[in-house]
C-alpha cells in the first residue's frame, strides 16, 4: 500500500497540492496563535512588567483586598517596606532582592518644575533592568540619572545640576541638590512612561522619603541555582506573614504579568481566555477547511477506489493507501505550515517595531508547543479528514460506486438524518451562545459557537444551492452560461455546497473578528471614557481664577478640543467642594456623553453612595441634589449654573463680585496626541496660567496606557484576521479548481453538444461569482451575529457593550469574496476551455 500511495501522490500531484495548501494554511493559522499567545506575553513582559521581567519571583501587595478589610483590621497590612524586604533577603534560597519604589518626587530643571519617579537600580546583575545610554548610575546621594525620553524633552544632559524635593512620610519638606551622572534608556513601561523616571542611589531615596520609610511597589527576588520556585513561595509566603503583611501576592513574572493585564479587565484573565478561543478556533478552522477540501478529493476518486476494489483490492488496503498519502501530505504540509507562520509573525513584528515607535519593545517568542502542537495537529487533522470521506466511500459497493451517487435532499433518508442533526446542534449551541453572551463567559459562548456553526454547515446543503440557482435564474436573463451555471447548482448540490462551505468558513471568521474587535474597541473606549472622565484638570489649590485671555490661549492650543471653568459654589453635608459650569462647556470636554448632570443633578465620583446629596451654597442656602454617579474614582462633583442659581442661590455674577472665588479647569485634549505631545501641552498650559507643572494633571496619561494595551490586544487580533483571509481565499481557490478537474469529462460533452469556449469560460465564472456571493454574504450574517455575541461574552468584565458594525469593511468582504471567487475560477476554466473535447471525454 506504501506504493500505491506513492504512485498516487505522483500521478495526482496537482490534486494534492489542494490539500496541501490547505493543512499548510491552517496549520500556520494554529502555529500563528500560539506563537502570538507567547509573543504577546513576553511583549507585555517587555512593556508594563519591564521592572521585574528579569526576576524569579515577584512580591506585591494587595491594596483592593486591603481596601475590602473591615476597619479593625486596620493599619494597612499589604504595603511593602524595608522590614519585608529584609525578611525576603533572609530566607534560604534567594540569592538577591529588590525593591521597586517608583517614589513621587519634584524635579527642578532649568527654573521649571516637573514630576518625577525616583527608583534605585538592582545592584544584582540579574535583577537589574536599568539600561544606560550614556554616563554612569549614580553612585552617591548627590548623584541621580535621568531616563532618555525626559532627558531629550527638558534638555536634561549629563552633568547638569537638578534640585530634586520630597515630603517624608513624617511630613518634613527635603531638598537636595544633585548632579546628572548619566542618562538611561527610554522605559518601555506605559505606567513608569507616563512621568520623567529617576534613578538613584539608596542614601538618597532615603533622604527624600525618610530613614526606612521607603515604601514598595513590588519586591524582586534572584532564586539561587537549583531551587524550585513554586516550592520557594511557602516559605516567602510565612516570612511575610511574620512581618505583619496580611495581603499579598507572590507571583512569576509570567504570572505577575497575567494579574497586571486581569486588572486591567475587572480582575479576570480575559487577555489569556481570548487568546485560548483564537487558538481553538485555529483548530476547528483548519479541521473544517481540510476535511472540506480532503472530502472533496476523495469525493471524486470515488470510482477510482471502486474499481480498485473491482480488482481484488482489499477495503483495509485501499484505507490504508489513503491514510498513508494523507500521513506524508500532513507531516510535510504541517511542518510547511509552521515554517510560514515563523517567518509572517517575524516579518510583522519587524515592521511593528520599525513603523511605530510605541510598539518597539514587540517581542517574537516560538515557544516548543508552537511547533509541536501544529504538527500533531495537522498531521491528525488531515488523517481524520481523509479517513471519514474515504470510510464513507468504503462503505458502498463497488458497482454502486461506479453510479453516481444520490446527494442528501430533503426527500431522502440521509437529507432527513442531516436536517435532525443540523437542527439539534444549530438550537443547541445558540443557546450556548446566548447564555455565554448574557453570563460575559467566552468559554461557554465559544462552545455554543462551535455547536451551532456545524448546524449551520449541515443545513446549508438543504438550502445552498437552492439559493444559488434561484438568484442565477434572476440574474442570468436569456444566456446560455447563466442558466447552466444556476442549473448546476441543484444539479450537483453536494459540489456546490463543498464550494460554497469553503468560502462560507472563511468569510463568517472573518466577519467575526471584524465585528467582534470593532465593537470590542467601542466598548473599551466608552468604557475607558466614563473611568477616566476627563484629561486634563488644572487645579493649584490655591484659591485662583485664571484671565480671561490665559484661557483663551488655552483653549487655542494645538490638541486642546475642549475647555470648562468650573468655579466654586457651595459644599456638601459630607464636606465635598461642589463647582459649577455651563452643560454646555462641561459636555465638550466629557469623555463620555452619557455623563452630562441635568438640571437638579450633581455629577460624582463612584466613591459616593445613595441616591441623593445634600448641598448648602456659598451663600447659606440649601437643597437636594440628584446624584450621577460616574465610574471615575476621582472627581470634583459639578452642577449646572442653572442648578446652582435654583437651588443653592450662586450665579455667575454674585461669584464675579466675590474676592475669593476660586475655580478648576477641565480641558478634553485630541485622542491622536502621543505622550511626549501630552507632556508639552501640560508644561505650555503651567506656563501660559502661571501654575506649577504640578496643577496639570487628570486621567489623559492613563487613559494613553490603557489605549496602548488595547491598541496591541486588536494588533494581535488584526493580524489573526489577515491569517483568516488567506484561509478564505486559499480554501475557495482550492475547491473550485477541484470542482474544475471533477467535471473534465462533463464540460468536454458540453463543448461536444456545441457550447464555445468563451460560453464555457463565462459559465465557470458566472457559477463562482453566484456561489461565492452567496457564501459570502450568509458568511458576513453569521460572523456579524458571532461577533456581536462574543464581543458581548468578552465585554461582560468590562461593563456595557457598545455595538458597532464596521458596514464599509463588510461590504468590503463580500466584494473581495466575489472577486477571488472569479479570480480562482480563472485558471481552471482556461484550463479546461484549451481541453479538445475528445480529449476531456477519454480522461479518467
């Protein structure tokens, strides 16, 4: 049987490269996954867990579970501090520890104020993830290095002297004047990013937060050689215990990394969950696409079998010959296939980090299971695909093989069978769909996919090329091709429904990703708009109001889309400053729209409850207020000047007169603006109102980090969506030309019977225009519902889902589906039009 399937691979080598195109595809889409899961990991490793991304294990507290605590639980018991950091450097079996500070602190440079983040740097080797561009770390209390990117932005060079200033945690003000020794590289970390980054030697940090009152963001530890870190954690974990740390996590970076992007998504893996789904939608899509192709194949060797077997071949022997060719085409297709997905996701991320700068610290990983798995998985898949068609090609006599075969029709048994199942699994796995959907848990929502799609496709040989046939009949007019391509369509309905399945799996993935990461973007953004309210609020404590031409030249400068005075007007019974604007003012520089107070409302932060709040104005009077209460945690409660006057008795010109009037600004500022231009507009709005670089703050810096992890997690996707069209495209071409070469013999008798090659060519491509129009826009219906389904089961930890249907890029799908349907018939059509008829009708 080894030589027969040889001499089969050889004899329809131009058949097999179908197949082979086939499993290479989808096996690099599985390899792509899994290489874009690792990648992904270890880019974030490089960018938000750069600080411990060298480390064994990594030690942190847990503020939330302390905030949970009841209050005699108090004082807090998750902060990290000199006493843990001894305890850790104590404990047999770690070889070094560092604690990472990030301590707020006041740089003067050039006359001008800045904040800035003061850390020491790792004096292990290993643990140290400080890089120098140029100059030396500082080596004594008079010595600091000052990060690239700030350097560069405040003309900070080496040997400049800078007065860097703190308050203790005892609250005495400490100044010191200190020398700029070196300059390090640029940090890849949006959140350290996000303000100029220090570094500095131990006695100094000690001097600006006070003698052992350093406090730690997270704590680093070197394991020495040979130690198990899992079994390392219990000991870590009773040492901690003993300092009087009650909440805490003791993590590998690869986990600490997973817990930094779950607080991101309300506390849950989703980025992990996600990436699983791609992977297992990688499998069953490279499995349907096979299987269809390979089905195909076998479909049209059925008489070739049959006649084997006519001669005395054996059904285990012919099985065998098929599985053997399926064998070697899966080990060298799967092998092919991981080899394309190296060399695309290596050439993208090249390009990434070549293109955008702020996607530079993308990492390429090829972890073993990247290759291993895809192999396995393609070799496995291919021999199933093979085995199920050829068994079902074994089962039937030899004699009745060589008739046609009936296809499965509503009327016939195998039809009602199919209609039974489709329907089962279609009700099925819409139900899991939509429970998944409603509980916000992908994992039973992709299962309820995987059900229902099945159905889909069991049903659609019921109704496929019904459709097709009667849109050709509208269509075609009087032609002679249109009407023989809309009659072959019910005339062989199992060919055309293998045609239009192929385009059928691609085009639905594709619209899935399509409208599942649009809406998924929409949702984040809103989301992402009501938790960080607004950008930039400039508030100096002082008791100020700003000129009325200052904040014109605010309100002008490049990026600036928004700006509202708010003025103080009265307090709360709780003792909260209560301001108030103009709605209209205020709803220009609102992130989210939604959030604009009514007459007789107050907006809020989500640190207040109940429904109501009580509010006395500047002038003794009192009244009730309508709380809405926003997800910003941080946030000045606002009313408008309407409500001020009706219910708290202060107007605009009572305040005018008033010598202590006092006002904060709000400012919405362009989404495109990159940080360092965020970074010049704060320091050009301190100067132009005459406040300390301190006054400018607000969410815009936090809101660009967010922003910066969603932009890589629909990098990720958008680049598993381009997998997904060539599968499309290769799946399409492939069963068109097999469906070419199956009917050699058939359009040679048409020829015969008088039909021209141009009516010969243009009956080819008017049946694929037909079928993969057809496929495609049941295609985009069924992606569009996917998407809108899993975007709702992904966006559950996030809040409320946006929808959002990108309809250009739809449209879009469906005309390149058309297209690369003609665009694949092409080829076997000339192909088969230059076959002389007595040729066609003596071929096999």
């Amino acid at each position: 049987m080894l030589k027969l399937a040889l001499a089969n691979l050889k004899t329809y080598s131009r058949r097999f490269i179908a197949v082979t195109l086939a499993v290479m595809i989808g096996t690099a889409f599985l390899a792509a996954t899994l290489m874009v899961n690792a990648s992904a990991t270890e880019s974030l490793k490089a960018s938000i867990g750069s600080s411990y991304a060298n480390a064994d294990l990594v030690v942190t507290g847990d503020y939330m579970a302390d905030m949970d605590a009841d209050d005699s639980e108090r004082p807090e018991t998750y902060s990290l501090d000199a006493k843990t950091l001894k305890a850790i450097e104590d404990i047999d079996g770690v070889a070094a520890v560092h604690g990472v500070t990030n301590s707020g602190v006041s740089v003067n440079a050039g006359g001008r104020d800045y904040y800035a983040s003061a850390n020491t740097a790792a004096t292990n080797t290993k643990l140290n993830t400080t890089t120098l561009a140029s100059g030396s770390l500082p080596t004594g209390g008079d010595q600091v290095a000052v990060d690239a990117t700030y350097a560069g932005e405040y003309n900070i060079s080496v040997g400049d002297v800078l007065e860097v200033g703190s308050t203790t945690a005892e609250g005495k003000e400490v100044s010191r004047q200190v020398k700029v020794s070196g300059i390090t590289a640029a940090s890849n970390d949006p959140i350290t990013g996000a303000a100029m980054n220090l570094t500095v030697g131990q006695s100094l940090l000690e001097a600006l937060s006070g003698p052992g009152d350093a406090s730690y963001g997270s704590i680093t530890l070197a394991a020495k050689d040979g130690v198990d870190l899992q079994g390392l954690k219990a000991p870590l974990a009773t040492a901690l215990e003993a300092t009087g740390l009650k909440y805490f996590h003791i993590n590998t970076p690869d986990e600490q990394i997973v817990a930094d992007v779950a607080a991101f998504s309300g506390g849950s893996d989703q980025l992990t969950i996600v990436l699983l789904v791609f992977a297992l939608i990688a499998l069953v899509v490279t499995g349907l696409v096979v299987m269809n192709t390979f089905a195909v194949l076998i479909a049209q060797r059925t008489r070739e079998l049959a006649l084997m077997r006519t001669l005395g071949a054996l059904r285990a022997q012919i099985r065998s010959s098929v599985l053997i060719e399926a064998l070697l085409i899966g080990l060298l297709a799967s092998a092919a296939g991981v080899l394309l997905a190296t060399g695309i996701m290596a050439g993208l991320i090249a390009i990434l980090g070549a293109t955008v700068p702020e996607m530079s610290f993308a990492i390429l990983a090829v972890p073993a299971q990247a290759i291993i798995v895809p192999i396995l998985a393609g070799t496995l898949i291919t021999l199933v695909a093979a085995w199920v068609p050829a068994g079902k090609a074994m089962s039937v006599s030899p004699l009745a093989a060589l008739r046609p075969a009936d296809d499965a029709a509503v009327g016939n048994k195998a039809g009602k069978v199919r209609i039974v199942f489709g329907l089962l699994l279609l009700l099925a796995g819409a139900a899991a769909l939509a429970f998944g959907a409603i509980q916000g848990n992908i994992l039973i929502a992709f299962g309820g996919g995987m059900l229902s799609f099945p159905g889909v496709l069991m049903l659609g040989s019921l109704f496929l090329p019904k459709t097709v046939s009667a849109i050709g009949k509208l269509t075609s007019g009087s032609s002679v091709p249109g009407k023989l391509a809309s009659l072959n369509a019910v005339r062989n309905p199992g060919r055309t429904t293998a045609t239009a399945t192929a385009l059928l799996i691609g085009v639905t993935l594709v619209s899935m990703m399509m409208v599942g990461a649009q809406t998924a973007k929409t949702s984040l953004g809103d989301a992402l708009g009501s938790e960080y309210l607004v950008d930039v609020e400039v508030n100096d404590y002082s008791g100020t109001t700003y000129p009325a031409d200052s904040l014109s030249k605010v309100g002008a400068m490049d990026g600036v889309e928004g700006l509202a005075e708010l003025t103080f007007v009265g307090n709360s019974k709780s003792g909260q400053e209560i301001f108030a604007t103009d709605p209209d003012n205020l709803k220009s520089v609102l992130n989210s729209g939604k959030q604009v107070p009514a007459a007789g409302q107050v907006l809020v932060s989500s640190n207040n409850e109940g429904k109501t709040m009580e509010a006395t104005g500047a002038g003794g009077k009192s009244g009730t207020l309508d709380m809405l209460i926003t997800e910003s945690n941080a946030l000045q409660p606002v009313i408008g000047w309407d409500t001020a006057t009706s219910m708290l008795g202060v107007t605009k010109e009572s305040v005018a007169k008033d010598q202590n009037a006092r006002t904060v600004l709000w400012l919405k500022v362009d989404d495109q603006l990159d940080a360092a231009a965020v970074r010049s507009l704060q320091t050009d709005m301190a100067d132009e109102l005459n406040v300390d670089e301190f006054a400018v703050g607000g969410g815009v810096m936090e809101k660009q980090m967010f922003n910066t992890v969603i932009d890589m997690l629909l990098m990720i996707v958008s680049g598993l969506l381009a997998v997904a069209v060539l599968i499309a495209l290769i799946g399409v071409a492939n069963t068109l030309s097999l469906s070419v070469l199956e009917r050699t013999r058939e359009n040679s008798l048409l020829r015969a019977l008088g039909l021209t090659r141009g009516q010969l060519k243009a009956m080819l491509a008017t049946e694929a225009v037909l079928i993969g129009g057809v496929a495609a826009l049941l295609g985009v219906l069924l992606g569009s519902a996917y998407g809108l389904l899993g975007a709702q089961s992904v966006m559950g930890a996030f809040g409320a889902m946006s929808v959002s249907i990108p309809w250009f890029q739809l449209v879009a799908v469906i005309a390149v589906s058309v297209v690369a349907a003609l665009a694949a018939s092409i080829v076997p059509a000339r192909r088969a039009a230059k076959l002389a008829p007595v040729q066609g009708l003596a071929s096999e």
